[in-house]
C-alpha cells in the first residue's frame, strides 16, 4: 500500500482553510470573540506565525491518527510488523492486498469516519474542557462544530487521496 504524503500535507491545510471561514466574524467569530471575551485588537497582538505554524503541524500530527482511522489497510500493513518485505510478509498478505487493497478507498468512506471522529472523540473533549473551564454551550457547539466540519474533510481526502 503505497502512501502519497502530499495528500496528508494538504489534508492539514483544511484546518486552516475551515478555520478562516469558520472563525470569520460573519460566521461564528464574533460569537467567539465573545464568549471569550476577546476583542479583535487583542487578537490581533498574537504572534501569527507561531500561531498558523504550529496549528500546520498539530494538524499534520491528526492527519496520522486519521489516515489509521480512515484507511482500513494500514491495519493489515501493522499485522505483518510494518511495510511488506520480502522476507517478511507471506502470501497470504499479498493475496489480501491484490483483493482489498483499494476497497473503502472513497472520500465518502472517509468523510463518514472523519466526522464520528469529529462526533464521538473532539467533541467529548471539548465538552469535558468546556465544562471544566465553566465555558458556554455555545463556545462547546462552536469549537466542536469546527473539528466535526474539518476532520469530516481531512478523513475524506486521507482516505481517497493518500
């Protein structure tokens, strides 16, 4: 199963991309601003090139996590210690490979594990912190709705594009 890494560096733009139109003051910024009582005076002293830089690696840290939870293959790849050599894979893997090794190879395929990502582990997260942190229930629905949205995307050009 050969692995395309431009597409796992293009999935880690879409939180970027998302993000911008997502945290736009005419879509949910403004809300967000004020749940945490920002101003856009005091947004804009962060050091924006730290700020996108390592949002662009904590993303491509997620898009390993995802291409194992989106492609189904990596699995049968892991079973036999890593990427098949000669010596140590044995037939029945290549049988394996030569029968399913495309299969659920979809971005829709993607997308559906992408979003229960988004549903069943971001935002458990952000709620057990939101609640912790004595935030809103809109500040939670944003910042969830965010990550279900951006790792609904990246599942979905993992899986179809990697």
């Amino acid at each position: 199963m050969e692995i395309k890494p431009i597409a796992l560096f293009l999935s880690a733009l879409v939180t970027l991309v998302v993000g911008f139109i997502w945290y736009n003051p005419k879509v949910f910024g403004t809300i967000w601003m004020r749940e945490n009582n920002l101003t856009q005076e005091e947004l804009r002293k962060g050091n924006m090139l730290k700020i996108f830089g390592l949002t662009y690696i904590f993303s491509l840290m997620i898009t390993v996590t995802l291409m194992s939870l989106t492609i189904h293959q990596t699995g049968a790849v892991g079973m036999v210690g890593g990427p098949p050599l000669i010596d140590s894979a044995k037939p029945s893997f290549a049988a394996f490979m030569a029968d399913y090794g495309m299969a659920y190879r979809t971005f829709k395929h993607g997308a559906l594990h992408g979003f229960m990502s988004g549903l069943l582990f971001a935002f458990p997260i952000i709620g057990i912190n939101g609640l912790f942190e004595r935030k809103s229930w809109k500040y939670i629905f944003i910042h969830a709705g965010f990550w279900v949205i951006t790792l609904t995307l990246m599942g979905g050009i993992i899986c179809a594009y990697a």
